[in-house]
C-alpha cells in the first residue's frame, strides 16, 4: 500500500515537472567541450571594416557594428572536412592546420540596426563556421549561404565572408581564459 501511494505520489510529482530537455542538454557533450565563448577584437582587415569585435555566447553572436547572428550549434566538425562536394577543406578556407577545431552553427535569425550591412551583404547568411586551434587564441569565423549545410555532400553552400578574430586576453578554453 505504501509503495503504490509512494509510487503515485512519484508520477505525479514528475508530471508537474519540466519535461522539456534544457538547452544544454540538447547540445551533445563533445559539443559542449569544443565551443569557444567571450570576447574577441577583429584582426583582419574585414573584420575591422564590416563587423568590429565579436562577442560569442551560446545562442549567438553579437558584432561591435550592433548586428546579431542567433544561431543553434550542430555537430563539430574538423579542418580536414570538407566545405563542399569536391571541394577545400576548412583548413584550406581558413589557411589553417588540418587540426583545427570547428564549430558549424546554423543561423536562426540576423539582426541588423539601420544602415548596417548583412554578413553576406545582400544574401542572408545560413551557416557560420567558428574555426581555432586548441587554444583559440584566434577565431577565423567563415559566412555561408545557400540552404544546406556546409559539408562533403553540399551542392548549394558557399562561404559569402570571411573574418578574423583574436582573444584580446589570452586563449579561451573550457577550462576558462589561458595567459
């Protein structure tokens, strides 16, 4: 009798709980241990000009230009992937060593204040590509548009930008910031 109403009291205190899985646990764990976050001044020449610094953050990415990519992140990827159906690997895009880490997020939506430029200009920007090596020192993002995700079977994706970032103080690990 104990054990019936233990167990009833049980189901019913899990059916008023939240059954939706947090956002956390929706992202795989290798995910979780490769994603890069924080803040990270512009290094190239593009990045200076269109864009600014860049804050990255879990849901997505903010700009110093006041433009702001929401994104959701799929599975890693690695330098030596390719981009496209017979074509440069994320190394060869980024002009990288074939290890580095890949972080492919799908953008959700992109906010851009009055007069500022979309990422890809014109075109609506799908795909962004965090690429760094294990210390994240530097973060080349790549832009992709086209309604595929980028990568050895993708007809229709085509990187539209390219920018470079910098960590202004240190590497960004999971670990927290390296010195």
């Amino acid at each position: 009798m104990r054990f019936s109403i233990a167990a009833a009291l049980l189901l019913a205190l899990a059916a008023c709980g939240n059954t939706e899985p947090s956002a956390r646990d929706t992202i795989a764990p290798e995910v979780r241990d490769l994603r890069v976050n924080g803040d990270y001044k512009p290094s190239s020449n593009t990045a200076r000009a269109i864009t600014g610094g860049m804050v990255v953050q879990t849901g997505g990415l903010s700009f110093g230009n006041g433009a702001v990519l929401y994104t959701r992140t799929l599975n890693p990827r690695r330098g030596g992937d390719l981009l496209a159906k017979n074509g440069d690997s994320y190394a060869a895009a980024v002009v990288g060593p074939g290890a580095l880490s890949v972080e492919l997020r799908r953008v959700t939506e992109q906010v851009l204040p009055a007069g500022v430029v979309g990422l890809c200009g014109a075109e609506r920007p799908e795909y962004v590509a965090l690429a760094y090596d294990e210390r994240a020192t530097t973060i080349t993002m790549l832009v992709f548009s086209g309604d595929e995700p980028p990568g050895p079977q993708a007809v229709n994706s085509r990187v539209c930008a390219r920018f470079g970032y910098a960590a202004p103080d240190g590497a960004r690990t999971r670990e927290g910031v390296v010195l």
